[in-house]
C-alpha cells in the first residue's frame, strides 16, 4: 500500500519538446492570462510570450514549462508550434505530492524563460504557496520572462485568489446563483499572497466569464474582499474576468492587448469601492462599474486600471432571477 501511494504521488518531469537552449537576457516581464486551458488559448497569445522574451531576437526562442497537478503533457507539442519556443516541458505534481518534492520542481523552472499554469483545480496550486517552486516562479517574472496561466492557472494569479479550498470540501462548486443569494456562504474562500503582480494589485481574477455566467460571483468576491479587509488600504478593489477563447498579454509597463479566439468575448475590469452590507442568509445588493475590453488586439491600461471602453453601473440583487439590473457582458 505504501509504495503504490508513493508512486501515485510521484512528481513526474515529462521529456522536453524541442531542445532546451540558454537564451540569454530576456526581454519581458510579461503575464499571460487566459480564460481557458492552455488548448482554449488563441495561438497568438502564445507567439507574443515568444516576441515578449526574445525582444525581437531569433527564432525560435525561449524554454516554457506548464506547471500541472492533473492531466499530462498534452498542451507540449501544440505550444511547440504556436509559439516557436526553443522547447515546451510539463511537470505533473499531483496534490499528494510533498512539499521536499515540490520544492524540487523549482529547479526545472529556474531553467524556463516563461511559465504556465494549467488548468484544473486552483486549489492544488494555492498549496503551493511559500514554497521553493512558487519563488522560483517569481525569479522567471524578475529576471524579464513571462508567467501566466489558463482557467485554473489564471485564478491563482490576482493580488486575492478564490482556492477553491473550502469549495473541494463541501463537494460543491461556487456558481452566480449560490453565491448572490448567500454571499456569505461558506463554500467561498480566499488564499492571499501567492503571487503580487504589480498589474494586479488589489485585484482578483477570474476564468471562463461570460460561457459560465460568472459576474455574479465575481462581484460576491469583491464584496467579500471588502467586507473581510483581504486587502488592506485598498480604497477600490478590482476584479479581471477572462472568457475562454480570450487572453489578456500584459507587457512589463503594466499595458494589456487582448487577443480573442474562437468564441472569445473578451475581458471585463469590474470596479467596487463602497463597502458592502453582508448579512448571514441574505442575499447581496450591490452596485459595481465593469468596462468591457472586446476587440481583438484592443489595448488597454491593466496597472491603471483604465481602459477605451466605458464603465457602467450594474447592481447586483441576488433575490432576483436574474440577478443583474442590465446585461453585465454588453452581448
């Protein structure tokens, strides 16, 4: 018994494709963030994490290793092609994988140029906090290269990240109709500190926007960030959601280009600022302000939180079906 657990929780490092090749002095730091996996990402979004490192040097360039707790190597080869990487490698750390072993992936991304997180659960990721990996991630992002993630990958990278922790816990996923009838429900919890990218302070992230109507859940989050005081000093906080087939590039000065898929309806900064009146078993009313970045290639501030597009006033009333006063996704 105690061997076959030590072997279902063995990290495994897949074999590179491509050939690994130092690549010098990088060119970012960049974030990639996407709404879906790493197969729901526009090909695009993967050729500028290569123009992003290389800053117009040969092709083709850079080593990317995806970061797992589920699944296998199956975004590899697609990545190979899509951003004409030097090489593209996998490690699969399952959640029962100990800490002396996840520390020892750090090793294999101090050799990346950039690094995605797959998607999955986010609460296998959030585990990962404080851990030699986990700061090896962030010397990719300090020495210019690009970090970013997919779905799963995407949630844990915001300023608050919703674990999905008490979620697993109860069995139960967090969706707009729970969450704005019971915002205070305990299915709902936070891990903070994974990451402090300077683009997302004082926001949190979230995946797949509009194809699982998740603005509801996301304007519960931010009620919750404020009402429990996740970040300190902040006078607004923000959220950034992704719909799958979109992704969002932020360059190292903070500026953002959307790229949209097959699909893709783009990104969403939503805004909250007043502190919110939670009560035990009732529902959320709330009024936030979204801008929606639709057009593929649509530029837009990510660090200042501005953007072409208007801002406009939705309130939530999670004893109403449906919930929002007007149509959060401009469709």
């Amino acid at each position: 018994m105690g061997s076959a657990l030590a072997l279902a929780c063995a990290i495994t490092i897949f074999p590179a494709f491509g050939a690994h090749a130092a690549s010098g002095a990088l060119h970012g730091p960049g974030l990639l963030l996407s709404g879906a996996g790493g197969l729901g990402t526009p090909p695009a979004a993967f050729a500028w994490v290569r123009r992003r490192i290389a800053g117009g040097a040969r092709r083709p360039f850079g080593n990317l290793v995806v970061l797992r707790a589920s699944g296998s190597n199956v975004y590899d080869k697609p990545l190979l092609r899509e951003g004409d990487f030097n090489s593209v490698q996998t490690v699969l750390i399952p959640p029962c994988a100990p800490r002396a072993q996840v520390n020892r992936v750090a090793n294999v991304v101090d050799g990346a140029d950039a690094v995605f997180f797959a998607g999955g659960d986010q609460s296998n990721y959030a585990v990962w906090k404080g851990s030699a990996l986990m700061a090896a991630v962030k010397r990719v992002y300090a020495r210019g290269g690009v970090v970013g993630g997919g779905s799963a990958g995407l949630a844990i990278q915001g300023a608050v990240v919703y674990d999905s922790v008490a979620a697993d816990r109860f069995n139960e996923d967090t969706h707009t109709a729970d969450a704005v009838a019971t915002p205070l429900e305990a299915r709902i919890s936070f891990t903070t500190g994974l990451f402090a990218w300077p683009a997302l302070r004082d926001t949190i992230t979230d995946t797949h926007f509009v194809a699982r109507d998740r603005f509801g859940r996301t304007v519960v989050f931010l009620a919750r960030i404020l009402n429990e005081n996740l970040l300190p000093g902040a006078s607004s906080v923000y959220a950034l959601g992704v719909d799958q087939g979109s992704s969002v590039a932020v360059d190292p000065d903070g500026s953002a280009t959307l790229f949209n898929g097959d699909g893709g309806r783009g990104a969403y900064l939503v805004r909250a600022g007043t502190r919110p009146r939670l009560a035990a078993g009732q529902p959320l009313r709330y009024t936030v302000e979204v801008s929606h970045v639709s057009h593929n290639g649509e530029r837009f501030n990510l660090l200042a939180k501005t953007t072409s597009a208007p801002w406009t006033s939705v309130s939530v009333d999670g004893s109403r079906v449906p919930p929002y006063s007007r149509d959060p996704y401009h469709r």
